[in-house]
C-alpha cells in the first residue's frame, strides 16, 4: 500500500520537476503558469492557468518538465476568447497493482 509519505514523495517529485503548461493555439504553442498542486485519497492534480492573452482554439495541452520533455498532455478543443482565463487540471491517477 502506497503510505501518506508515499503519496507527498511523488507529489513533491513531480512539482520540483515540472516547468511549464502549454496550450497548443492556431498551430502555435502558449505558456501557462502552474497554479497549484494537490494530493487526494489516489490522485495528484495539478492545476494550470492560462491567463486572457491565451486567445484563440485551443486543441492541445502539454506538461514540460525541467528537462525539456513532455510529462502529460492531453486534447481538447475549445474557443478561447480575451474575456477571462482558463484554468485546466491534469490528475495522475495512482493506484497499486
């Protein structure tokens, strides 16, 4: 069984490694901010925002860790528009085999 230690372990692994969200924009990719981060019962979440100079469809989101590769990513499309920002959540499900 994964211990509550266990779960902070990978939890400060990945936000000490993690560099930067992207959104894949008009062909072009954008950089985001990482909010926040968060433990639950079998999950890590991280929260990224993509503030309102973010505008256009967006058909693509990506994790860089500080290595320069891709650690998630994920599609989706959606309009984006000038008026507010977008927060979008990747979730690291965690469970023992």
């Amino acid at each position: 069984m994964i211990t509550d230690k266990g779960f902070e372990f990978l939890h400060r692994a990945i936000k000490h490694n993690i560099d930067k969200p992207q959104a894949l924009v008009g062909g072009s990719w954008r950089d985001g901010k990482v909010q926040k981060t968060e433990v639950t019962v079998n999950s890590i979440k991280i929260y990224c925002y993509f503030d309102e100079t973010v505008v256009g469809r967006i058909t693509r989101y990506r994790l860089l860790g500080k290595d320069g590769n891709v650690f998630l990513e994920k599609a989706d499309t959606i309009d984006k528009t000038d008026e507010r920002g977008l927060l979008v959540m990747f979730e690291i499900q965690i469970k023992e085999g």
